[in-house]
C-alpha cells in the first residue's frame, strides 16, 4: 500500500491480445498528462512524431494566489479535460478508432490532478477496448528529447524542475537509475521561493533569470557541494543566504539590489547543477548529457551548460521551449517504451504521487 492507502498499481501486465498495429513505428498513443497546473492530451505516432500537443495552462488562475492551489488546480482538469482531448484529436486528424493505445501519467503529481487524467484515461480505454498505460512523469521529461533528438546510450539526464532535481544515469533505453536527487527543494521551488520574497508574481523563476541575465553586479552567495562524492544536491541553505542578504540591507536601511541578488542566486543554482552534472558525464563515460524538466526553459542554464559541454566534448541535448514545461507529447514518448514491449497496466490502476522512477523501468 502506498501513502494514501492505495494499492501499488505500478507493476505492468503482458497483453499479447490487445490491439496492436503491425507496424510499431505507425501505433498511435493518445496521452494525458494532467499532474500539475496543466491539462494537456497529446496524440503521437510511433513514439516520436508529435501530432497534436495541446496544452491548456492554468498559471493565470493560480497567479493571484502565489502558487498552485491543488483543489482549484483539479477542478480546472475536471472543466477542460474532454475538451482538450477532442481537440487533439481534431488537430492530430485520426478519430478514436484509429488509436492503439491510451496513456496517463500515473505519478508523481498531485493526488487529486493525477486522479482526473487517470479518470479520463480509464474511460477511454475501457470504451475503446484499448490498453493503458500508465506513465511517469520524469519518463516523459527526459524522453521529451526522443522527439527531436536521438538518444545514445549510455547518457545522463539532469531533470530540474518544479518538485523535482535529479541526476539520471540511462545505461540503457527505459533503465532508469537516480545517482543523485535534491534533499530538500527542487530547483524551480527555490526559484519560485526567492522570487516570492522579492515580490515577483508567480511563476517567479523566468523573473529571476530575466533580472539575473540584466545584471551589471553580483550579490555572491554561497554554494552546497555537501559531501566531496555526493550527486545530492540541496538549495535550503541558499534560500536562507537570499533571506539574509534582504534582511541585512534592511537593518541598514538600504534598498536591495534585486537585480544583483538574482545573479547570484541564480550563478549559485547554475555552478552546483552543472559541475555536479559534468562530473557525472564523466564519471561515468555518457555519450549525452540530457537537459529536462521546467527549469531547463532558463537561459541562464542552457547558455551556462552548453558553454561547459562543449569545452567538455559532451554533446548535450535540450528540448524546444515548448517541450520544457508539462505537457502530453513528453508522455506518449514515455509510454512508447512500453507499448513496445506489450507492457500494458491494469485498469484498476491508481494514482501514485510518489511513483518510483527506477521502478517504473522497462
């Protein structure tokens, strides 16, 4: 049982008698994500051409709160759900009986978002006769580059983004192993935390990489390398330096410099994520080096990782803007590695904010 008493619906079932198409590289994967703040259904062919990715965002409803509110969050899912999903059907051009498959992210999310896609899902798959998958959700991010680029192995993903810091070691395709994680926030959680202490509205992270890239000067704050060997990586103690230096210039009456305060948080964040990432390219002779999640939408990042990869000869991969942040596509390239090993989950299958990646593996 998990922590919300549900039952562990994560191992998969072989289904040799579910439809199939004769030719892998023609199924098309209707998927779903809605784990967070964004409904999306995307439809995808043989596991890399995008048809249809749309994406209905609800940042706007969450703006005037500071952050996702989960309740509200669901109750938009619950509004836009069949809407999206007929729309990228539309967009795609296929209609439901040209399907193979229905996939949905099963986890990690939040409880309430992941249950409405997985509601969806389950429907759909039962009325169709089709088989589910259920998919995780950084899966979908890392794999998001199996859209546009092709994955060599062994590679390394570095997932930085809104509930989630990872270092990733891929030995082969769908093998996932965690080498390194955050011990207290994720990355885009410290961005959005320091950009509420400086008064910027939610989502705060693309004001602090704006502000920091404009930048004359530099407020240096410090950075955690915790343990010599460690692939951990922790951003409480930065998060307090930020705090530190705003309350010191308020004792003394000064204004705060924003604008040199969000270069050196984001220089602190920039020079831990990518020495730490090189140092596991190396160690552990990867061809690529993947850049996934939310936060590889920062340009401070990307600029910073593609200048210390290409002095490294370690060829980097980063998926379009438009595939950073959440979304369907990501999914059904996931679920693409499952479907083509006929490995379908059970349709009583639950949600699991807390999915295992490492189990989750082909």
């Amino acid at each position: 049982m998990n922590s919300a008493g549900e039952t562990n619906a994560t191992a998969l079932t072989k289904a040799p008698g579910a439809p199939r198409t004769t030719n892998p590289a023609n199924e098309l994967i209707l998927a779903v994500e809605t784990s967070c703040d964004e409904t999306s259904v995307a439809v995808i062919r043989g596991g890399k051409e995008i048809l249809s990715n749309v994406i209905s965002s609800q940042i706007e409803t969450h703006r005037r709160f500071g952050g996702v509110v989960p309740e509200i969050a669901s109750r938009k899912h619950v509004e836009s759900i069949t809407i999206i999903m007929e729309q990228a059907l539309a967009e795609a051009g296929v209609a439901f009986r040209d399907l193979s498959a229905i996939a949905v992210t099963q986890g990690p999310g939040l409880v309430g978002a992941l249950l409405v896609g997985i509601v969806a899902a389950k429907g759909l798959a039962m009325a169709l006769g089709l088989p589910l998958i259920g998919t995780h959700h950084i899966a979908g991010h890392i794999y998001a580059n199996e859209l546009v680029h092709e994955m060599i192995y062994p590679c390394l993903a570095l997932v930085a983004s809104g509930g989630h810091t990872e270092l990733v070691l891929l030995e082969s395709e769908g093998k996932f192993r965690i080498i390194g994680r955050t011990r207290d926030d994720a990355v885009g959680e410290a961005y959005d935390k320091v950009a509420r202490t400086l008064h910027f509205p939610y989502p705060g992270g693309p004001h602090i990489d704006r502000l920091a890239q404009e930048a004359e000067e530099e407020i240096v704050l410090p950075r955690a390398w915790l343990e010599p060997d460690s692939y951990d990586f922790s951003f409480s103690g930065l998060k307090s330096a930020v705090l530190a230096s705003i309350n010191t210039a308020a004792m003394k009456g000064e204004t705060i410099r924003q604008a040199a305060l969000a270069r050196g948080f984001q220089a602190s964040v920039i020079d831990v994520l990518t020495t730490k990432a090189l140092r596991a390219a190396r160690e552990f002779g990867v061809k690529q080096l993947l850049l996934c999640g939310g936060v590889a939408a920062n340009g401070g990042l990307r600029a910073e990782l593609t200048a210390r990869c290409a002095d490294a000869g370690i060829p980097l991969l980063v998926p379009p803007l438009r595939l950073c942040t959440d979304n369907a596509a990501m999914i059904g390239a996931a679920a693409h590695l499952k479907w083509t090993r006929g490995e379908f989950t059970p349709l009583d299958m639950k949600a699991e904010p807390g999915l295992s990646l490492e189990e989750w593996s082909v």
